[in-house]
C-alpha cells in the first residue's frame, strides 16, 4: 500500500512473476478482503524487481476524489486504465482523458494491440470502480500507438 484515505486506496501491482506492472487506485468501499502475510506473499515480495522512480510517480497522484485520480494519473502516465467492475469486471477502458468533471468523464480509447483503432467514448465517471495505469500491457499498447501515430 502506498498511499490511502477515507475513500480510496493506492497500491503498487506486481504480476505473479514479481514484476512491477503499475499502480491501481480502488475505491475503499468496493474492497470485500485484503489477503497478508502467507507463505506466497512473502515470497513474492522477496522476487519483487520495483520501478525506480516509483515514489516520484506516486507522489504526483491526488487520491482526493476520483476525479482527481483520474487526471492526475492521466497527466502523470499519459494514459489511464479505468474499471466500471459493478457493470462488468471484464470491462476495461484504457486510453487518454479528453473531457473530465465530477459526473461525465470523455476518454480517447485505445484499441486493442492488433486493431490499433481509437474512438472516443463517454462514461459516467461515478461508476468507475478502479483507476490503473504503468502496467506492462497498458505502456506496451501507448507505445504502439505513438509509434503507429508518427509513422
């Protein structure tokens, strides 16, 4: 855990292999349990290869709302990864904030790695039940797109 408040928390993700793969910011309330200190945990985080300027990274987020989760992770990594897990946990919006308040949020989607389509897309921003971003997938995907938009 690295950072929380009353309504949000803000942990470093780290893949099975014990890898960094981002930040992920949950809205307290939608926590059901916190699983520590087991045999696997532990291990894990003897293996844990952790991002070098990660506490820079993560001082730039502002956990006050999740409006100001939103842009200040959006500014920080130039893109976000939003979960709407009460409509459907498999749903996942990754892309660059265009238009934010406290009820609307417009987004420019990334596509997927092969189809490298972008739209745009409106969500109700007090839906969004989780925030992630500087995971493995998401700068891979960044990274193709910028490639794709100055070829």
């Amino acid at each position: 855990m690295r950072n929380f408040n009353d309504d949000f928390l803000l942990l470093e993700h780290y893949n099975d292999d014990s890898f960094y793969n981002g930040i992920i910011v949950f809205r307290r309330e939608d926590i059901t349990r916190i699983k520590w200190d087991n045999n696997d945990i532990n291990s894990a985080f003897k293996l844990v290869t952790r991002q070098e300027n990660i506490n820079e990274l993560i001082s730039e987020i502002n956990i006050e709302s999740i409006e100001s989760i939103i842009k200040s992770i959006d500014k920080t990594f130039k893109h976000v990864n939003l979960q709407i897990q009460n409509i459907n946990s498999d749903w996942s919006i990754i892309g660059q904030i265009q238009e934010i308040d406290a009820e609307t949020i417009i987004i420019k989607e990334f596509g997927t790695k092969s189809a490298l389509d972008r739209g745009m897309l409106m969500l109700s921003t007090p839906d969004i039940t989780r925030v992630d971003a500087d995971g493995i997938y998401e700068n891979n995907l960044l990274k193709i797109h910028n490639e794709n938009k100055c070829s």
